[in-house]
C-alpha cells in the first residue's frame, strides 16, 4: 500500500492511509472519508489530472486548471461561483456591478497597508496645499458650503450636507482623512470654517450643530413647556435623542415656530420630520416616548393651510391606541404589553402615569378644538382611591392635575350636551340641554372654588376655555325659551373672561400668547365668532358696543400673531373674521339668513371681494384696523389692516362655519324681544 505523503495531489478515487503522512483526508464520524468536493477544494471536471507526482512540492502546488475565486471575491474572502472556461463573471460582481477578473499575481490589501496608503495621500495634500499657498496666497480660494439664509459667521448653523459633499475642497479632504484616521463618524460631524469637526445632529438634508440644538432646547422650555407640562427640563437633548429620535425632532420643530435665529428652520424641518413620524409608526412603536412624541405634536401640529391636510385629530386617535397597545393605562403592569423585559423603577413608573395623563388631555382638547367625540379613557388610573397603595406613585404634579380635571369637565359638558343618540346630529333636547346644562355650570363653579387661587394662570386659562365649551350650547337654545336671554348673557361673561385671559397670559417668560397651543387658538377662534355674532344681533343693544368692537379687533390681531408661516390656518381664519366684519358691523342687526354680506362671503369663501360687491352698503369700520388698539398685549401679525383687498380667505370653512353664524330664530321673534326688552 502506497504510504507516500505525495498521495494528498491524486485524484478523487485515491486515498490515503500511511501512519507517516502529515497530511491525510478528513473523515467523517461514521468513518466515511471526505473528498476534496466535501472539504470545500472542489475542482472544475477534468481540471485535477490524475497520476503520482515526483516532486512533493510539485504536488502541493495548485493545478493549472483548479478554479479560482475572482480578485474581488478573494479580497472579501468571499465564496465565487465565476467560470474560467468559458469564462463567465460571478454573481457577487454581477449583483453590485464591480469588474470580475481573475489576476494570477493578485493579492489582497490589508487594513495597514490601505492605512500607510492613505497617510501618504495625506502628506502628499498637504505638500500640494502648501506649495499653492506659497505660489499664490491671496488668490487662493477654498470651497465653501453654500446654504441659503444662513449666515457665514454663525458657528451652530445649519447645513445641507448634500451640499457639503459637493463642494468640497483640497482642504476639506484632508480634513475628511484626518477624520477617518482619527475615527469620527463622518454621518455626525461637520467642519466649520475653521475645519474644526463639530458634532451635529442630522435629519435627511437638514443638519444642526449641537449648540444650535441645545439653544432649541432652551427655547422650548422656556416658552412652550408651561403650556404642556410632560416633558423634564433637567434632561439633556442627547438623553431626549438617544430615548427617541423622533420626540427630539418634535421639540425641535415646536422650538423652530417662534426661531428668530432661524425663522426658515420650521418650513425646512417639516417634510423630513412628516417622514419620521409615519415610518416610525409602521414600525409599530414599543416605547411610550412615541407617545410623548405625538402629545406634542398634537399640541402644536406642523403649519397647514387647509383643513383637509390637517392630521391632528387622526394622531390623536393613534396616540391614544398606542398608549393603551404598550400598556400606559395600566403602568404596574407594563410587562404583561411587551415581550421585552420591562423593569419598573419608581421614577419611570411616574412617567408613565404622567405620560398617560398627558396622553388624555391632547386628546380631550383635540376632540374639543374639532367638535368631534373624544377618544379619551379616564380609568382607574388617572383616579387612583385615596387609600390605594399606588396612590402617592400615581399622583399626578401640581401643574398637571388641574389640567386632567378641567378636561374631564370638557368630557363631561361633550357627553351631556352633544352625545345624544336620539338626535341625528348629537345634540340634546331643549329641556334636557336646560337642565344639563344648569348641572353642569355648578359643576363648573365647584371646580374653579377647588382649584382656588394658588392654581397657576395657565390652568384658569384652560379653566375659562372650559367655561366657553360649556355656554357655547346657548346658540342652540330656542328663542321661546324661558332662560334664553340669561343664556346669551352668560356666554358673553364666558367669551370675554376667556379672551381677556388669552390676550393677556403671561408666565415668567413674560406673554405667551404667541407661542399658544392650537387648542387655544382653536378657543379664540370660537371666541371672535361669537364676538361676530354677538355684536351683530339685537343682543348688541344691551352690552358695551365700543368694548365689544374693540376686543374684536384684539382678537383677530392675536390670532394674526400665532400664525407661523404664510398663508397658514390662523391667517386665513383672521381674514375670515375681517371678511364677516365687512360684511355687516357691530350693531347692524342684519339677516344672516338673508342675501347679506355675511352670507354671500360663506357661500363664496375664496372670494373675499364678493362680500363688498353683494352690498354697496357694507363699509369696514375705521377703528378695526389700527395695531393700537391692542394695547400692547399683542403684536401685529403678517396680514395688513381689514380693508386689505386682494388677500386670499381660508378654503374650505363651510364645515365649521355652516348653521354656526346663525341665530335658530327669525327676524320677527328677534324684534319681538327686543320690544321686550331684556328682564
């Protein structure tokens, strides 16, 4: 028998055995020997010639006809299915397009010699740099990043960096190789103009140096947060972006809205932040943050110019059934929602308490801004017993219990007065919205005695918006009704408590009014139509007329100034308001059901012109349109004065406007109270 170490170089039908041998053929445990084929050393048919060697380095030579792997293959130390003869190119090189060759004498490039190549290239830039700046110092000119309405001298802009990697220079490169010996993460740093790398945060073309961030940060907090009580000012932006990308660049774009630094940051921010909020909803959120993430936005939605496009009720909706899907309604119990290991520390239990709260008070005031149901879940949680162990864990701040228990108020006036299922469009009869309605006020006065003085002036701004939601229901009233006229006098007491409230908030910032939340605009709002309606009816007689026209003016020049961008929903809404005005006038007492002004310009929203051309009458009155008289309280906004003409009105407003500008009684029994006279 053949004991040869040379048997290793025969062919498949070959074995080997010899004790002497170095090399012999694996087997396998049944005692079955491995081919080449098994071992990983297949050949190509016929590329192994068959026959004994004479020389032991001969044999452990590769054949010439054994298949190779491509260079590209080889130097990924990857598996190659390429064919030499004919020579076919390999799938790995087919699939990413690279060139498939196989090179006799190629070798592979290790990490240290792929390192020295690219110190050389270093030292031979900065030679190449050096030389320029020698020859011609003053006409030497670097590539700069080009951004529009940046300025150059600021540190902590922000930057495209698609527009970066376009533009750059001799100088940025050896910047860029310093880096990538150095290890940074050329995805999270930017050069400035010193070629410092500065780290920055970054969402599709938009990019922000940390200073920036923080600077945002600063602004939130201390302007927006006093609004909505949920989010910890002792956090650092990192702590927020590393729990949640997504709540980061939320509190971004809500800082971004009053950013005199940057006042294009919010319009740039808007598409990429739209992107992440619904790709990280398909993902299927398993952190509460998102939830987080959605009070906030829901609070203060991305700026639209119509109401179609507007998607905050149907976040809310989403937020509250992701709430309830991780599990926040029952916090002591988070790991029964998740398959991941969840481990309770008292601090984040709080938050999750403080978060679910938070969660049904968004969607209470949405539901409320939009007059549609609520999707609210008041359990055991939000109203733990007294004696219950968890109740010191599940109480809520000092800030936001008083907000919960105004907004199950909010519920409580929605299901009573607008959630009959009797009625086609929910509304309660007319004896039973009297007396509902006579409850629901002592309910309301209890409330404001409990919270008392110590509660802050932000919680009796929400307070007086409850109170508004509450006697807004007297429109609905029959004008037969014994308790008509007491109920128009209490809804003017409520329309102009809450306005003199929002026109005049203030906090420790100083006023507030232009950074509110869209529920509170959506407040004013229906605050100024009743104004219009008020002034504009018989009612108008028996209040003070000048102080009347004079908060209505206030009110359209503050819903003026929340507006963001141009053209957005509270600008349109304020030139709806000066279109109604022109159409009537404070005290005119016309028709509305009538061909009047008021109706032509319902009718033909888009068309504000149309108001004046129905009735030659209708004349704007002169003392509507200066910014004094504001008093101070707010700024101008974007729009110019009431008789601006050419501006365009908000689309699509039948919705709200609809049957809401009319009284449900005629002309005849209006002027038969007046002859009354009010009791």
């Amino acid at each position: 028998m053949d004991t040869s170490p040379n048997v290793v170089g025969r062919g498949r039908g070959s074995s080997s055995v010899g004790g002497g041998s170095g090399i012999s053929s694996p087997t396998r445990p049944g005692g079955t020997k491995r081919n080449r084929s098994i071992a990983g050393l297949d050949s190509s048919p016929g590329s192994v010639e068959d026959g004994d060697g004479d020389d032991g380095n001969d044999d452990r030579r590769r054949a010439p006809g054994v298949k190779r792997a491509c260079n590209e293959c080889r130097q990924q130390k990857l598996r190659c299915d390429v064919v030499q003869e004919p020579f076919s190119i390999c799938s790995r090189c087919r699939r990413l397009n690279l060139e498939c060759k196989i090179e006799s004498n190629f070798k592979r490039i290790g990490k240290r010699s792929k390192n020295a190549e690219m110190e050389r290239e270093i030292v031979q830039l900065r030679r190449q740099l050096a030389n320029q700046q020698q020859v011609s110092p003053t006409t030497l000119q670097t590539p700069s990043i080009s951004v529009p309405s940046v300025k150059a001298e600021s540190p902590s802009m922000y930057q495209s960096p698609s527009t970066h990697d376009q533009y750059i220079g001799s100088q940025e490169a050896v910047a860029s190789l310093l880096d990538l010996r150095s290890g940074y993460d050329g995805a999270a740093y930017l050069r400035n103009s010193n070629s410092q790398a500065v780290l920055f945060r970054r969402i599709d073309d938009v990019s922000l140096t940390i200073d920036r961030v923080r600077e945002l940060f600063k602004h939130f907090f201390t302007f927006y947060h006093a609004f909505l009580p949920l989010l910890d000012p002792d956090k650092s932006p990192d702590e927020y972006y590393n729990i949640s990308p997504l709540l980061f660049w939320t509190i971004i774009s809500v800082a971004a809205r009053r950013y005199q630094s940057e006042p294009s940051l919010l319009t740039s921010i808007s598409g990429p932040l739209t992107k992440l909020i619904w790709s990280t909803l398909a993902d299927v959120p398993q952190s509460y943050h998102v939830v987080k993430a959605l009070c906030v936005l829901c609070t203060w939605p991305l700026p639209v110019s119509s109401t179609s496009s507007e998607p905050t009720f149907m976040l809310s909706g989403v937020m509250m059934q992701v709430a309830m899907q991780i599990g926040l309604h029952r916090p002591s119990y988070a790991q029964d929602f998740t398959k991941f290991r969840v481990e309770l520390r008292e601090e984040e239990l709080k938050d999750r308490v403080r978060t679910w709260a938070a969660c049904n008070i968004v969607a209470q005031r949405v539901a409320t801004g939009y007059g549609l149901p609520p999707s609210t879940l008041y359990d055991c949680t939000l109203s733990p017993p007294v004696s219950s162990v968890e109740a010191n864990v599940l109480k809520l701040s000092e800030e936001l219990e008083p907000r919960l228990r105004i907004e199950k108020l909010c519920d409580k006036v929605t299901k009573r007065l607008y959630q009959n299922d009797r009625d086609p469009i929910g509304l309660a009869g007319q004896d039973q919205r009297a007396t509902m309605t006579s409850f629901l006020a002592q309910d309301f006065e209890e409330l404001e005695v409990q919270l008392g003085t110590n509660c802050s002036t932000m919680s009796i701004l929400y307070l007086r918006a409850a109170g508004l939601h509450l006697r807004l229901s007297a429109f609905f009233d029959s004008s037969c009704s014994n308790h008509y006229r007491e109920d128009l006098l209490s809804l003017w007491l409520a329309t102009t408590d809450f306005l003199e409230r929002a026109l005049s908030i203030e906090t420790s910032a100083g006023g507030v009014l232009i950074y509110a939340s869209n529920y509170i605009l959506q407040m004013i709002t229906a605050a100024g139509f009743t104004l219009l309606k008020l002034l504009n009816s018989f009612f108008a007689t028996h209040i003070d007329l000048d102080y009347g026209k004079n908060l209505f003016t206030r009110t359209i020049w503050a819903i003026r100034t929340i507006s963001v961008t141009t053209n957005d929903l509270p600008s349109r809404l304020a030139e709806v308001l000066a279109q109604l005005w022109r159409g009537g006038g404070a005290g005119s007492r016309m028709d509305l059901n009538g061909d009047g002004s008021v109706d032509t310009a319902l009718k033909n929203p888009t068309n504000p012109d149309s108001a004046a051309e129905s009735s030659a009458s209708s004349v704007m009155d002169p003392s509507l349109a200066p910014a004094g008289a504001l008093g101070g309280a707010v700024t101008p906004g974007p729009s110019n004065s009431f008789g601006e003409s050419n501006y365009e009105v908000f689309d699509p407003l039948n919705w709200m406007l609809d049957g809401f500008l009319d009284f449900p009684y005629s002309l005849t029994a209006v002027q038969g109270l007046e002859a009354q006279g009010m009791a």
